[in-house]
C-alpha cells in the first residue's frame, strides 16, 4: 500500500460523495481521484527518476489536493511548502531539495521571478490557472488545459484492485498491508536557528499513523472535519489523510482571523470535528457563541501543536460538556500523532497528553534510552513505523535526534502509575533561575489561571545577579489591566518564590508561526524578530511596545 492509496481507497467507499468542501466549491471523490489521475500522469510523462522532488505552493483548496497527489500518483517525492514564508526561503527550500516540478496556485505567481533563479533545477511549473510570465523561463502549465486535453481512465479501473491492496473493511494498525519504507514527502519545518529543516517521511510512516489516528478518533465515512489548519502543516496533513482514507469529508475554510465566519461555517456544513493549536481553541473560548448550543453536529474535536494550560482544558469541557475532547502530542518527526488522551479520562487525568497511539512505543527514558521509574523525570523517546526517515541533508542533526531507530523528542517527562505521561518541559525550555531548574511550561500555565491573561510565554534571560532569570511576555484579554505586581502575586500563591517571573512584559500579541505556535525564538533573541518577520517565519502579528517592565 502507497500513499496514494489513501485516496484510491477512499473514492472506492465513497465515490460520489463530497470530498473537499471549500466555500462555494466542492469535489466529489470521483473527480477528485480522476483530477490527480490525470494531472500525475502528465506530470510522469516529464521522465524524470522515481524519486524527484515536486514542491506544492497553494493556499488549502480543492487545487492544493488535487496538486498532492498528482505529485503522488506520478510517484515522486511530495514536498508542501509554507505559505507565510518570503520568495528567498521558498528558493531555499527549493533549492535545498532540488525540486524538478513546482505545482503553484496563481496568487503566489509573484513570487515566481525571485523563488526560481536562473540555475534553479526546477524545469517544470504547473499553475491553477492560465499564467505568462516572461520573466521565468521555466515552462508554465495551466491547470485546467491538462485536464482537458488529458485522456479519461474509467473509474473503475483506478479503483481496480484497491480492496487487495487496502482493504475497505476493518482497516487497522496492525493489519496494514506492506508498505513501502521509501521516502514519499518532506516537510520542511522551522529549525532552531530560523533555516528551514526537511523531515523525510515514508509511505509507511504516513499510512501507519494515519490508520491509528482513525483508529483511535472512531473515524468513519459520515464524519466531516472543519479544516483551518494549513495543509502544509502535518497536523493539517493528518486531518486531510485520515478523512480521505475513509472517504470521509474535509471541509476548508482559510478565514480563521474572522473566527465568527468559522463557526458559522461550522454550523452551516454541520461539520463532526474541529482541529486546532492551543491559540484556536483560546481565541474561540472568547466568543460567546463557541458552545454546544449552537454546533449541535460537532461530536469531537482535537487538540495539539503545542502543550494547552490545564486550565484553557478545563474551559473547553464546560463549554463543551457533551462532545469528546481529544489532546494528542506529536511531532512531524512522528508522523506526526505519538500520544493521544481518551475523552474518558480528560477529567481525571487534565494535564496529560495521554498513552502511546496504538502501534508506537513511547518510552519516558533516561540518557541510556532505558524506562524512567514512575514518576521520575526522563525525556520521550519514540519508536514504531511512524519514526521520520531522517533530515534532508541535514545529518548532523539528525544524529541528535534518531539513536537506533528512535526519536529523541527534546520533550521532558514523567509518567504516572497508570502509563499517563505529562510533559514537564522541553529540554531547552527549561530555566536555571539561581542555580533552580524552573520548568517554562508549569509558570505558563498558573499564568493562564489568572482569567485576565488571554496567552503567555515564559523563558530564561540572562541576569547579572541570578545568572538566568524568569521572564513572562503576556497578552491580556480585551478590555482587560493587569500590574506586574499583580500577576507575580499570583504565581506566588502556588508556586515557590524562585519561580516567581523577575521580568513582565506585556504585549498586544505574541509572535506566532503560521501553525499558530508561538515563536519563543523571537521573544529570547529579540534581534532575531525583524529577520524572522522578513522572511515570512512569522504571522503579521507585532508585539507592541512594553506597558511595564
């Protein structure tokens, strides 16, 4: 089974049914498998090796799927580019993983003159619509003309064999057929120096995690998920694959800073599922319509990118006391999906990101890769079908991260006597203040009991007296006013006095990656922000000038 598959499949269980949903748009899973059947077979008639890099530059539509897996169908390595990011990191990218065929959507034909350089290897381009540009010399296809003049394979016999190769009835994580272990994507994500990092993944890493992730939601093909996360993004990769597999529905909708347009399309296409980071589900718990009254269809929804505050959690469960609340952890090193935390247990156990997905082993591991006691602090170490290929070009720092087949996470944490695990900190986040080691994580989140704060970051800085001191950047809530006395009064009330923030700054935003992750590079190394922002790592959001310090 390749991941093209996937979609063979999912046409195979649903073939009229609506497959992408996106505004005014709509495809069927017919057209939708015919569209990236044609496109990939134009695509393949470039000759080019099996293993040749096609980068996709598309905003989430019905083009950005159809462009996927064409990519795919034609069998070459599919790389999704960012979006946000400017014309010189696309060349990076580009450039960096020798891309052949760039599939582009026409809002972004602007950026074509400086992302492909006169010795760029790229020799082919595939726009949504018809473009002439005179300053690129690679040829430029339109989208549409291929699609016409391709000639149509019977439906049937793209599905031909398909319940041989993946079987249409219960598909499971341990009953996958045999899966290639060759390299099928890269996805580049931000590193920690603000270059670009490729993390190569297979045909199996993708399919063996998108099948327990359906696994363990209890997907089905009635289900509909409301998409605002970039498809770019692994957690929006997850989304796309776990729904067309079963031949499910994704619907799309681009206009999350209009957060009342997304939960009126919530409504209107009574979607099953909402997805999102920690800063989606904050900015929504402000509304006062985000509640179970008004999405009577929603039945789940589904939290990662990024540890949530205890306390945001506890706000989602009184506003949505009758629909199960998923927290997962993961990596795009991973597949991205490691842990997940049944809807049964959020209650009990708030705070975890909950037990291994089935088929990965999760260890909370010491500096020998051995099991930590319980309770004992170690860091996550994984291992399983869904562990990354490695980094593309990059082998220095994959040997910081893959030891014998295992993925070292850089996340800090220690599991309970029932096999929850809770993440203290990242490696990296954690602070010496005075000779303490003061986790960011646990101040963030006794900041974020205060109902004035709407987000918080917290990270070391250095300090003449204490060597490393605590700082907390913060956004308060609208309307809202708060005295660096007043929030330090209150970490004191539950945590020790060296965990006490010596420095407040507060904010109208935080500077977040297009995931919607806040960007902690940019608030530790200030001189790195204008760079950052320039080169599109970072959302258009600005942190204002200091109100107190």
């Amino acid at each position: 089974m390749r991941l093209y598959d996937l979609l063979r499949r999912g046409a195979a269980i649903s073939p009229d049914k609506t497959a992408i949903t996106h505004g005014n748009r709509s495809i069927t899973y017919h057209d939708l498998l015919t569209a990236a059947d044609k496109l990939g077979r134009s695509l393949q008639s470039d000759d080019l090796p099996p293993d040749s890099r096609v980068a996709v530059l598309c905003e989430n539509s019905v083009e950005y799927v159809i462009f996927f897996f064409a990519a795919l169908r034609a069998g070459f390595v599919v790389v999704p580019l960012d979006t946000s990011l400017k014309p010189d990191k696309l060349q990076y990218i580009l450039d960096d993983c020798q891309a052949k065929i760039l599939l582009v959507q026409a809002k972004y034909a602007r950026f074509l003159p400086e992302m492909i350089s006169a010795d760029s290897g790229v020799e082919r381009i595939v726009c949504d619509k018809e473009l002439n540009l005179d300053t690129v010399a690679t040829p430029i296809d339109g989208l549409a003309k291929i699609l016409d003049e391709a000639t149509s394979v019977e439906f049937d016999e793209l599905i031909a064999d398909i319940d041989t190769i993946a079987p249409l009835k219960n598909l499971r994580h341990d009953n996958i057929p045999d899966c290639p272990r060759e390299l099928t994507a890269i996805f580049y994500t931000s590193g920690s120096t603000g270059t670009p990092k490729g993390v190569m993944l297979s045909h199996r890493n993708l399919l063996s995690n998108t099948v327990a992730t359906v696994e363990y939601l209890k997907l089905t093909q009635d289900d509909a998920i409301m998409c605002i996360l970039p498809l770019y993004y692994i957690y929006g990769n997850s989304l796309l694959l776990t729904h067309l597999l079963i031949g499910a529905r994704v619907v799309i909708d681009n206009r999350f800073a209009f957060p009342q347009v997304i939960l009126q399309t919530m409504a209107e296409e009574k979607v099953t599922g909402f997805s999102g980071v920690p800063s989606n589900f904050m900015i929504l718990l402000n509304l006062a319509t985000f509640d179970s009254k008004q999405l009577p269809d929603l039945r789940y929804l589904t939290q990662a990118g990024g540890a949530m505050a205890p306390e945001v959690i506890r706000k989602l469960m009184a506003a949505f006391p009758d629909k199960e609340i998923f927290i997962m952890y993961g990596q795009t090193e991973a597949s991205p999906r490691v842990t997940w935390l049944p809807p049964d247990r959020l209650k009990e156990k708030v705070g975890s990101i909950g037990i291994p997905v089935p088929g990965v082993d999760v260890r909370v591991a010491g500096e020998s890769a051995m099991e930590m006691p319980v309770g004992d602090i170690g860091e996550i170490v994984v291992s399983g079908d869904c562990v990354m290929l490695g980094y593309w070009n990059q082998p220095d720092e994959q040997t910081q991260v893959l030891r014998n087949g295992r993925l070292f996470t850089g996340d800090l944490a220690r599991r309970d006597e029932d096999g929850y695990i809770y993440v203290v900190s990242r490696k990296k986040e954690i602070i010496k203040a005075g000779g303490n080691r003061v986790s960011a994580k646990e101040i963030e989140e006794r900041i974020l009991e205060n109902d004035k704060v709407l987000e918080v970051a917290v990270f070391g800085v250095e300090d003449e007296v204490l060597g490393e001191a605590i700082k907390a950047v913060m956004v308060l809530k609208e309307s809202q006013s708060a005295s660096i006395k007043e929030i330090q009064e209150h970490v004191a009330l539950k945590l020790a006095r060296h965990k006490i923030p010596k420095y407040i700054d507060f904010v109208e935003s935080l500077p977040k990656y297009q995931s919607g992750k806040v960007n902690k590079l940019a608030l530790t190394n200030p001189e790195l922000l204008d760079s950052l922002r320039k080169s599109g790592m970072l959302n258009n959001n600005k942190p204002a000038d200091n109100q107190g310090h």
